[in-house]
C-alpha cells in the first residue's frame, strides 16, 4: 500500500515536502505555494530495471536503472537521531 506525507514549513508555510510512495516509486517532490517546484526520486519499491524507463511518458513516475541505484540500504529511520 502506498504512502503519502506532507511537511510544511512552521517558518515559512507558503514551502512544504510532500513525499509520495506509489508502491512502485518513492518521490520528494518540494511546494511553493502547492505547486511542484523540485523533485527528488528517493528509492525503487519494485525490482530494478536495467534500462531507463523514461522514454515513455506513461510510465511516470519513472524507476530509476541499475546504472543509478545502489541496492540493499539500510531503511532510512527519520527518528534515529545517530550521525
């Protein structure tokens, strides 16, 4: 089951981080004022695929290939405060 969390600023609220797991792909996308100014592909959530898939418009939001994914990382914990 996917996922989505939404962060906003307390400084500035008009910025915000929605961050989006679709069960294929994880995404951080970041807000001005709701509008998608940045994004960031995070992580696969289904196997790797050796070639770009991003030749194909329907196939969004892409996979990232093997050529730019490092496999078997640690979770990321955003409670674990260790550096």
């Amino acid at each position: 089951m996917g996922s989505l969390t939404k962060y906003v600023s307390n400084d500035r609220p008009e910025f915000a981080v929605f961050l989006e797991d679709d069960d294929k792909v994880c995404y951080v996308y970041l807000l001005n004022e709701e509008r998608i100014v940045g994004d960031i592909w995070l992580y696969n959530s289904v196997p790797t695929p050796s070639e770009p898939e991003w030749h194909k418009k329907e196939n969004i939001p892409f996979l990232n290939p093997a050529a730019f994914v490092k496999e078997n990382l640690e979770p990321f914990d955003a409670w674990d405060v260790r550096r």
